[in-house]
C-alpha cells in the first residue's frame, strides 16, 4: 500500500527507521569524540594562529607561532631530534621484532607459542613511567650493564650510558619491540605454511622464500606495528624526560615547556599541530600496507 | 659430509640460533623489570647498586602512604568508570554501524577511528585548552572524560571486528520468532559479544590505569596511580618507587594474564 | 559463561561503591600550590591532626611553572602559595596575593639578613613572609673533584671537566650564577646582559652530561655519573649524606645564589583565616624543623627558633650561614618580558 499523499513506501518508511535507530545507537560514540576529541583538536588548530602576550592571550589570527617556530632554532632542532629519535626507534623495534616474532612462529610448537608470546610481552603492562624510571638504573654507572662489563674486563671505566639521546632510543625500542612482536607474529601466524612448500618446491632457497614470499605477506603486520610505534612515540614525553637528561630535546617536552612553564598555549598549539602533521606523513608513508592489513 | 649428517648439524644450528635468539631478546626485555623488582628489596636508601638487602620496608611504606593508597582509589575509579563507559559507547555503536544501513555510515566510522591516530599529549592538551576555556577546573572528571576519549576508539575496533555476518543471522532468527530490538539486543547480540566486551573492557582498564600524560595535564587535587609515581621520581630518589612500581606492574600483568588464559585462550579453540 | 558476566556486573557495581567511598568527608581542607617539601606527610599531618584541617597539595618546580597553573585553574582554587622570595612583587602584581597582618607571625625568630622586608613588601604592605633558604651553589663528589676545583667558578666551563658537569634544570638561578662569575649582580640584569651570558651558558652546556631536575641531577650525582652539579647545594646532598658521605656542596669563590621561599595567601582564596593558620604553623618551630628536613629537599629554615637536632644543623652547616649569607646573592627578580626573554635563552642553552 503505498502513501499517495507523500509517496513513500513501506519499504521506504522501514529503511528510514532503520537508519534512524542506527544513527540513535551510534550517536553516544560519536558525540562523545566529537566533543572531547575533534571540538579539542580544533581548538588547538585555531589557538595556533592566536598569540600570547605575557598574560594576553590575542586572538587576532596570525602566523606569529610558526614563525616563532623556525627562527629559534631551539624548536627546528626539537623538530628534527623527534623525526631522528622516532625513526631509529621504528626501524630498530621492527628489526628486533622480526626474528623474535619469527622464531616464535616458525621454531616453536605450535601449542607453546601463544605462553611464549606473552611471555615475552608481559613486561610491556610494567608502568609507562616506571619503566623509563627502571632503564636509568640499568644504565647507571654502577648499573648492571657497566658492572657487567667492567667485571668481564671489556671496558676499564663505566661508560656514560644514561641520560642521552641514545638512552631515550634504548628506553624507547625496548617499550616497542614488544608491540611490534605482536603485530608481527598475528601476521606471521596467518601465513599459509603451503606457500612456503610451494615456493620450495619451484625451486626457491630459503633466502629467496623468506624475500619473496614471507616478508612481503607480512608487511601489512611490520606497517602496522611501525605506524603505532611511530604515532606513540613521536608523541611521548615521559621516556625522553627521564633518559633523555634535557640533550637533544624532542617536540613533546618542548610542548610541556610551553604548558607546564610558561603558559603559552597558542606556541604549544602550533608545536602540537607540527606534531600531528609528522603523524598525517607517516599515515601517507604507510597507508599502502595499513589498508591492505585491514581488507 | 653425508646428506644427513649435513641436515642434523643444519637442524642443529638452527634451534640453536632460535634459542640464543630467544633467549637474548628475554633478557634485553626483562632487564628493566628485574631490575626494578631486585631493588624495591634494597634496604638502601638510594635505589642504585650494588643491592644490599633483602628488605620488604619500602613496600609497607608505601602500602601505608596516604598519597598512594588515595591515588589508587582514584586511578581504579578512573579505570573502572572510563572503562565501562567507552564499552558502553563501543557496543552501541558497533551495534548501530553493523546493523543497521544508515547514511553518513563512514563519516561516523572515521570519526570513531580518527583519536587512535593522533598523540595522547595533543589530546589531552586539546582537552585542557577545552576545559579551561569553558570555565571548569581541573579534576578527576575530566582525567575520566580524556580516558574515555582514549578507549572509546579501541573499545570500538575490538567490538566492531567480533559483530560478524554469523551472528547476524541468529538475530534475524530471533527476530523471526518474535523478538523484539531489545530483546535481541540483551538475548542475543550482547552474550554472543561477551568475550569482545570483556576484552574491550579489561584492555581499556589496563591503558587507563597506566596513562600518565593526560591524567598529569588534567588532574588537580586527585592525581591518579602514575602521576603520583612521577611526583615520587621527581620529588625523592628512593625504592619506595620501585615498590610502587613493582605493585602497578603486578595489577596490570594480572589483568593482562586474566585476558590472555580465559578470553583469548577460550576463542581459539 | 555466566562467570564473566558476573564478573562485569561485579566490577561495574563497583564503580558507585567507589564514588562513594572516595568522596570527601565535609572536612575543612585548603589546597596550596607549592614547592615539593611541602608535600611531606610528616611535615603536612601535624598540621591537619592539630587543626582538623586538611592541606591538598600540588607541587610545582618554578615560578613559571606556578603561574602556568594558576592560569590553568579556576580563582578561588587555591588558599596558599609557597613561591620564590624574589617573584612575590611579580606575583602581587598580578593580583594572585593577599596582605598579611604582620604580628601574624613570628617574624622576630627570623634573622635580618633572611627577613628581607623589601621583597615582601609592595606599597608598604607585607604580602609573604619568609620560611625556607638554601643556596644554588655548587655540590660535588668529593672522590671526583677537589674542593678547590669545586669552589673555583671557571671549573664548570673548563674543557677539562668535559661530561662531569650536571646543571639544575632552573633558568634563574644558573644565570643568576653566571652573572656573578661575570662580575654582576643577579638583581641587576638587563637585557644587555644576556650575550656575555650566554656564552657562558653554551660552554658550560658544552661540559655538562645533562640538565635535569632536582631529583635527576640529585640521582646523577648519587651513582656517579657526574661529578659536579651546578647549582646543587645542601638541598642536593644533605638528605642523602648518611648514605653517600662522599657528597658536598661548597659556595663558589665569586659568590654564589641563595634560593629563598616565602609563603603567602592567595587573594581570591575563600579560607583565608585557614590559610593564614597554616602559615602560621610553617612558621611555628616545629612547622620550620619538619620543613627544614622534608624528603624532597632539606634547606634552612627562616626561624632561628625551628627544633632541629644537632645532627640536622650539622647537616644543614647552621652555624657557618652568617659566612654564606653574606657570600651569596638572592635569584633576579625579572619583570615578566625580561622571564620570557630569559626562558627563550634557557630554552636554547638546553637544545644545544
């Protein structure tokens, strides 16, 4: 029976209620993350055009920030500390990850691999802070690794481990190594072990299957561990505070300091937006392998 | 070298390198953690080598610490409150998307996404600016808020992934036979999502519980578990920190191991 | 099956049960915004158990730190406010501060040279009173470094000191020092001044191993990774001496930087009387000697009148102060542009 007086069906009606009852379930959500997540990262994109005059916030739109930005090299040098700090730790977890991930899923009983899996992630849940907290005592100068080495004769005075860029690597690709293990094996796990058999059996030396056929079905996992890894580290502040002893400061604790000393949310804005831009390149770098994962 | 001795010492060589490799990645993983552990034993007063004790004081100091025990209060507040709302929110949007054909499906999906990508410093930092600029004070609440923010997107991912096409069909059974949308919704669709809920959910406590950047930006009075360790860093340089370290790191593998022996474990076989 | 949902309804149900546990008794209770030694349970509780009065602390390093959070809050938020002597006129010119009643307080027990009316006072009104001092000076691991070499300023720039070196992380202080290694005086700074300075800064920066907090430049020092600590002094060693007897602090010979504290009540706080009771008990001898030896940093208390045993004002060189007061000079009081200029100098020294 059809409504001749506004020409909708049934079917018509239904789909709308449909829609309608769909749209009521999902709205909590997502007006949740409109109002705590996109109304916030919107705000930080407008206070980045604002400017702070001492205890005046002015909010004549301007690009003073940015300027600000590159022509105190304090922040230039923030900017490539952060890509540098961000990009060995990516490339060091994945190349870490890679050889565990795969011996777990390659040399372990099938029925072992999910307890060794956690064991050895299990340290990943330790407290963010505290683990930070707990490198600086290993790398102490009369911390285990320097005692280590200067009780095996390897070296004759304590090196200076701690509190340099390397030590906030350390601190960092310890942390992402475990993620980027489990990316890693789940794509690992869902490798068909007859393609192997059958690269095998055309001929092909382990070399060439692990080239040709494994590492490139297992992209989508390396993407997607190096993609998180990157996003979270680019963005932390704790393990640079605390390894890092102030060298080489990255964007994050350049953020804090316009926060937490001298109240400058428009500079700190415009330093989160550089932030989330670096983020926005490494998507794009990653992209390819990110969807492939998802489809 | 015959064929086969050549494939024992191969084979040989090869679970050795697996284990040597598995082996040395175990200790650069638990080098930290064992070493927080063995000193908040130190009976020292300052948490470096070499270790002297073993003693359990830095433990009981902490147990009896009002900062600490209040911070934990506020922290499982904090996990349990987030937590269950971010659940909350997820299933109901993982419902509404899944089953449900609606315009502007995508639009939402992204948006529901779009938190995972961006750095909880910006988040909370936006959450701040937010706040302040509308007038209210710093608090438990907000730290609350900004977590849910934080889960609600992983809540989603988890859930969404487990409402499959099978299940589907099982609702439309029900409904065939006369179920009505709530009736399906808690008979059906809800315990057949339970193990993805309680992943969703015990997944969601643990990243709460351990969240230190947007907790610090956005609590007064009430700081949480790991703000209150970070005071401690920066305020005293003794094991009472490791000792508190040590307990946080215990709730969270607990819960971690609850997840992986009853709910991953379950869904396997 | 249905263990799990048990679980869930449990661990839900728990969320209320929490909620009401955990708020407040109606309680009297003041919020202060402070330097880590406030936040001392032992200093804090005889307070509370004598007045029923509950003291909610925040801590901060820094007045910039300080003002950001005031800038952060609501007014009304907060009751007491412990911030640097040399930042109170900065800090009353904003308003933040309320005048004190001085027969309020015990200012007779506080030495002359410590009393300081001309930071306290704005247009003859006392805003803050004196509770705490200690000195940026130079503290050092007597097993690395001679005293000598401690005590001779042009040793934190001299290439031979390479990695030994740690710098607190606080921009006053530390240039305070250099300007005095440069033959001026802290309060008189200008602009002009910054060049010559910074110069100074970068080849410190040069030879040091990391800038950090109080407590990471107290932990470097404590396992050895540097040997000196620029702008350390009995507040870096004197709380862990018993455990690391090799640790010192010395004045350098140019003259050195005293830090001072001074408490006072914030103008929109709405518990003023409860206020300025608690600055009363901080000022009290008991208050003074439980603040003096906080667990974050020791320092000398402001009262001469503070219980402290023989040990602790052995500690904290008691009987040499009239030799150190009259060797050191108090932080630069900046307006508010020359911070900013300083902060964006630091910022740069510490990127380098």
């Amino acid at each position: 029976m059809t409504d001749t007086v506004t020409g909708v069906t049934p079917e018509r009606k239904a789909a709308r209620r449909q829609a309608v009852r769909g749209l009521a379930l999902a709205a909590p959500a997502a007006l949740w993350t409109f109002a705590f997540f996109l109304l916030p990262t919107l705000a930080i994109a407008l206070w980045s055009f604002f400017r702070q005059q001492g205890r005046e916030l002015v909010t004549v739109p301007g690009l003073d920030n940015y300027r600000r930005f590159f022509e105190q090299s304090a922040f230039v040098k923030g900017l490539w500390n952060s890509l540098e700090v961000t990009l060995l730790v990516t490339v060091f977890s994945v190349l870490l990850a890679y050889p565990l991930a795969w011996v777990i899923a390659t040399r372990i009983a099938p029925r072992f691999q999910r307890l060794v899996l956690m064991l050895a992630v299990l340290p990943f849940w330790t407290s963010y802070v505290v683990r930070s907290y707990a490198w600086l005592l290993v790398l102490a100068p009369n911390g285990v690794i320097n005692q280590t080495l200067l009780s095996l004769g390897f070296i004759s005075e304590p090196l200076k481990l701690s509190f340099n860029q390397g030590a906030t690597v350390l601190g960092f690709v310890h942390f992402f190594t475990m993620l980027c293990t489990l990316t890693i094996y789940s794509s690992l796990s869902r490798l068909d072990p007859k393609l192997h058999l059958a690269a095998a059996d055309l001929g092909a030396g382990a070399f060439a299957i692990f080239w040709r056929v494994t590492l490139p079905l297992t992209m989508p996992g390396i993407a997607s561990g190096a993609f998180l890894t990157f996003v979270v580290a680019v963005g932390d502040y704790v393990t640079p505070q605390i390894l890092g002893g102030n060298n080489q400061l990255v964007l994050p604790q350049l953020i804090l300091m316009q926060v937490i000393r001298r109240a400058d949310i428009p500079m700190a804005s415009a330093l989160s937006m550089i932030l989330m831009l670096l983020v926005v390149a490494a998507y794009l770098a990653a992209a390819r392998w990110l969807t492939r994962g998802r489809a | 070298m015959s064929a086969f001795l050549r494939s024992r010492l191969l084979g040989f060589a090869d679970r050795t390198g697996a284990l040597a490799l598995t082996a040395g990645m175990l200790v650069f993983i638990y080098l930290p953690v064992a070493t927080l552990v063995l000193f908040s034993f130190h009976s020292g007063r300052v948490p470096v080598p070499p270790f002297e004790g073993p003693t359990f004081d830095w433990y009981l100091k902490v147990l009896a610490s009002d900062r600490v025990s209040g911070a934990t209060l506020n922290s499982l507040m904090v996990g349990f409150g987030s937590s269950f709302v971010s659940t909350a929110l997820a299933v109901l949007a993982a419902w509404g998307l899944a089953r449900h054909r609606m315009p502007g499906r995508r639009v939402i999906e992204v948006l529901l996404y779009m938190p995972l990508a961006v750095s909880y410093l910006v988040i909370g930092l936006g959450l701040l600016l937010l706040f302040s600029t509308l007038g209210f004070g710093k608090s438990l609440w907000l730290v609350g808020i900004g977590h849910v923010v934080l889960n609600l997107p992983l809540a989603f991912v988890i859930i969404y992934a487990q409402i499959d096409r099978e299940q589907a069909r099982l609702e439309q059974a029900a409904r065939d036979l006369g179920a009505g949308e709530v009736q399906v919704f808690f008979r059906i669709t809800l315990p057949l999502l339970r193990i993805a809920i309680l992943a969703a959910f015990v997944l969601s406590f643990t990243f709460s519980w351990d969240e230190f950047i947007v907790a610090f930006l956005l609590s007064g009075f009430d700081p949480t578990l790991p703000v209150v360790i970070w005071g401690m860093l920066r305020t005293g340089l003794d094991p009472q920190t490791n000792a508190a370290g040590t307990l946080v790191f215990l709730v969270s593998i607990i819960a971690a191991v609850l997840v992986e022996l009853f709910l991953l474990g379950r869904r396997r076989r | 099956m249905n263990g799990y949902c048990a679980l869930l309804a449990v661990t839900t149900g728990l969320v209320p049960a929490l909620l009401l546990a955990a708020s407040p008794a109606a309680a009297e209770e003041i919020s202060a915004l402070v330097w880590c030694d406030h936040t001392d349970e032992a200093f804090l509780k005889p307070f509370t158990d004598a007045t029923g009065i509950t003291v909610n602390v925040k801590d901060y390093e820094g007045t910039g730190t300080a003002l950001s959070l005031v800038d952060q809050s609501q007014p009304g938020d907060w009751d007491v406010f412990v911030v640097d002597t040399t930042d109170v006129k900065r800090v009353v010119a904003r308003g933040l501060l309320a005048p004190l009643n001085p027969d309020d307080f015990p200012l007779s027990d506080v030495p002359e040279a410590v009393r300081l009316p001309d930071y306290h006072t704005v247009d003859g009104k006392m805003y803050a009173v004196p509770e705490k001092f200690g000195y940026n000076a130079i503290a050092f691991d007597k097993s690395k470094v001679t005293e000598a070499q401690a005590r001779d300023i042009t040793t934190l720039w001299n290439p031979a000191f390479k990695g030994q070196v740690a710098i607190y992380d606080y921009y006053l202080p530390i240039i305070g020092q250099v300007a005095v290694a440069l033959g001026k005086k802290p309060q008189d700074l200008t602009e002009a001044d910054l060049p010559a300075i910074k110069e100074k800064l970068l080849a410190m920066r040069e030879n040091s191993a990391l800038v950090g907090d109080i407590v990471t430049s107290q932990t470097a020092l404590a396992t050895g990774q540097v040997g000196i600590l620029a702008g350390g002094g009995e507040y870096a060693v004197a709380g862990i001496a018993a455990d690391k007897p090799n640790l010192d602090w010395v004045l350098p010979d140019v003259g050195g930087i005293r830090w001072q504290q001074a408490i006072g009540v914030f103008a929109d706080s709405k518990k003023k009387a409860d206020a300025t009771k608690f600055v009363q008990y901080v000022l009290s001898p008991a208050g003074q000697a439980a603040l003096a030896t906080s667990s974050c940093y020791w320092g000398m208390p402001a009262s001469s009148k503070a219980t402290l045993t023989p040990e602790q004002k052995k500690a904290l060189r008691w009987d040499e102060q009239p030799t150190f007061l009259a060797k050191s000079y108090p932080y630069p009081s900046p307006t508010e542009a020359f911070d900013q200029k300083m902060q964006d100098l630091w910022a740069e020294v510490l990127q380098n």
